[in-house]
C-alpha cells in the first residue's frame, strides 16, 4: 500500500493534469466541474485550518505551564531566532549567487512583459496591507478571542505564552486541573487532525484541478525563466537543510525525511504552512520524539514568524525585475535586500503571496517600477508551492536544531 505522502503527490500530479487538459479543451461544461473540486479543496483546507488554533493554543499553553523553569524557553526562544535569522541570510546570499547565473544576458520581450504586467494590478492589494507598525501593534491582541477567530496566529501564541506563564504561578492543584483539560484537548484534536489527513489525497486533488484549470500550460510562458530560477534556488536551500539537520541535529537523514515528507506534500499541494502545522507537530512528537519545547513551542512560533522564502523570493523577483526593465542593480544593494527582507519577513502576513506586497515601496528604492510587483504576483502560484515547501522544511529542521536531545533509536 502507498505511503499517505506518496498518495498526496499522486493526488496532486493527476490533478493538475486533469484540470490543465480541461483548461486546454476550452469546453463550456468544466466550468461545473473546476467549481465542484475548488469546493471539495476548500472545505478540505478549512477542516484541517479548523484544527489548527485550538492545537496550537492548547499545545503552547501546556508546553510553558509544565516547562521546567522559564530560561528553558527563552533558551529555546533565543536559539530559535539565531537559527532562523542565520537561515534567513542564508538562504539569501544563495539567490544572490544563482540569480546572478541564472539571469546573466536574460532579456525579456516587450510584448511579453507588457502582457503579463497587465495580469495583476498591486495596487488595490497593497493598500489593503496593514502597515509594519500595525503588524507589531497586533502582536498583543486587544481580545484573544477576536484574533482566534480572525485566525490570527501569532497574536494566539503571544496570549498562550502568556496565559501558559501565569499559569506556572497558580497554586499547583488548580494548574494541574487546567493542564489536564488542556491536554485532553491537545490529544483531541490530534486525533482530529489524523481524520482530517486521511482525506488528503481527496483535497489536494480538488485543489491540483481547480488550479490547473486556471492556469493552463502556457500560464509559465516566457516567465518560465524567472519561475524556474526561483523554484530551484528554493528547492536547492530546501536539499541543504538536510545535511544541515545531520550535521547539527543529531538525527539521520533517513529519519528526518521520513518524518518531512507527509508535511511537505500536503504544504506544496495545500501552498500553505499554517495548514501543514498540525501534521508538523504529530511528526515531530511521534516520528521524530522532540520534546515538548519543541513542539508546542518551537514549532508554532516558527510557522507564526519564520518564512525562509522571503529574502529568496525578494532576491531574484529584484533581479528579474532589473533585467526586465534595463535598471542595473548592484551587488551591493542585492546585500542589503537580504538585510531588510530578512527583518521585514517577521512581520509577513501568513497569506500567499503576502511578501510581494510588501515588495512595492523597496523597487522604488531601488529605481524600479512598484508596478513590477504585479508581475510577481501574477505568476506566483508555481513558486509559491516551493516556498511553502522551503518553509515547512525549515520549520521542522529548525524544532530540530533548537532541541536538547534527538531519540534516536527507533
């Protein structure tokens, strides 16, 4: 029987195929058909994000309450940010390099690029875009409950965090009781979550047809170029995290890849992280035996602030941009792209695309039309699913790195 992982991908590549040979057959009877699988996609997606702040929340709380001593966290906290900001750089000083090759001599045509600039217009997104300030204003909700039901993640973590502290100070019997119904929650919605994946194959495939059914295969077309290099600079640093997790996480490279794969098929079929946190977090405590720092902690601040694509998508969408436009750009100001996008990719919205928005004011600063953004974002989908792929990769190697000690018989 096939492994669940190997069924999504499967699920995936028949969907896609499906939905790109109806797009092609340009017959007025798919319409009801992409509608009747964007539906089952979508209740899918909403069923598996229905679990997702409830287990975090639980998790988190549990985690902080029962923790030994606060400086374990903030330990695991300060060690977490060194890793995703040594990642983050990382990750943009290798588009710097495979930009660079990849778009030497590359000329697009006029015809070609005016088209596809006239596919998405950012200017209506972009003022919808909270601002950075808003963003960090948002980090301590006004109402908890209001930011649970808004789906905001990282405003629920920070009321976890808190709410797990203060329960450390509560006499110990009332803390135990609390603890206890907690968990019980916790276990529950892991066995929601394991109902919810089951079905993965049925999602993904709704979502795989409905999508190439809108793009269609001359969707890539001349932008192929720019879709590709992006897609392999994402998943080259996706290949590297693994040694890296060998070499420093203590664990085999058979064993973190088995414990990935599921999370990864799901996030590039899904193209979304948060969707993929439920089934990180079962992998890392049954597949992988991390210990709850790690799971109700690392974890979910990962997913809440760590997006390793950012300064990659930045990087090459910048030097696209510069060879489609004529607009020279210097290595140095490429070096201090991978220092802004590394800070501002802590405020990006858990949205797709989310990071290109906040693109527009950084071309200006570098000579470059804001309208070029539109360019980006109209062509997103295909490199979106490798950035959900580096980033829920990265998440999990990240929970490994910052804990303790790895299990590793088993």
């Amino acid at each position: 029987m096939r492994s669940p992982a190997i069924q999504v991908l499967l699920a995936l590549g028949v969907g896609l195929a499906i939905g790109t040979g109806l797009a092609e057959s340009g017959h007025t009877g798919t319409a009801g058909i992409v509608g009747f699988a964007d539906v089952v996609g979508t209740l899918w997606i909403n069923a598996i994000r229905m679990t997702v702040i409830p287990l975090v929340a639980t998790l988190t709380i549990t985690s902080v309450a029962t923790s030994g001593a606060s400086a374990e966290l903030r330990r695991a906290g300060t060690k977490a940010v060194g890793i995703f900001v040594a990642l983050l750089v990382a990750g943009g000083v290798l588009a710097m390099v495979t930009a660079q090759i990849s778009f030497a001599g590359f000329a697009l045509p006029p015809d070609v690029a005016e088209a596809a600039r006239a596919m998405a217009s950012p200017t209506s997104s972009t003022a919808a875009m909270p601002s950075l300030t808003e963003r960090l204003l948002e980090i301590i909700p006004a109402n908890p409950i209001r930011a649970a039901v808004d789906g905001a993640l990282l405003p629920v973590v920070v009321f976890a965090l808190v709410l797990g502290f203060a329960l450390k100070a509560v006499a110990a019997e009332r803390r135990d009781a609390v603890i206890e119904v907690l968990r019980g929650v916790a276990d529950a919605m892991l066995v929601l979550v394991g109902w919810v994946v089951a079905l993965a194959p049925l999602g993904v495939f709704g979502l795989a047809l409905a999508l190439g059914a809108r793009l269609g295969v001359s969707s890539v077309g001349a932008l192929a170029h720019y879709i590709a290099t992006l897609a392999v600079t994402l998943v080259i640093f996706t290949a590297l995290l693994y040694p890296l997790v060998v070499a420093f996480g203590r664990l085999p490279l058979r064993r973190f890849a088995a414990a990935a794969a599921p999370a990864q098929a799901l996030a590039f079929g899904a193209r979304s992280s948060l969707a993929a946190l439920p089934l990180l977090i079962a992998e890392a405590r049954d597949s992988l035996k991390l210990g709850q720092t790690a799971t109700g902690f690392v974890l979910p601040l990962a997913v809440s602030v760590f997006r390793v694509n950012v300064p990659m998508a930045w990087i090459v969408g910048v030097v696209f941009l510069g060879k489609l436009y004529g607009i020279p750009i210097t290595e140095a100001q490429l070096a201090m792209l991978v220092v802004t996008s590394t800070l501002i990719s802590f405020s990006v919205p858990g949205i797709p695309s989310a990071s290109l928005f906040l693109l527009a004011p950084v071309l200006v600063d570098l000579g470059l039309p804001a309208e070029g953004v539109g360019l980006l974002i109209a062509v997103d989908v295909i490199p979106d699913m490798f950035k959900t792929l580096a980033n829920v990769t990265s998440h999990l190697a990240s929970a490994v790195l910052v804990s303790e000690r790895v299990d590793l018989p088993g």
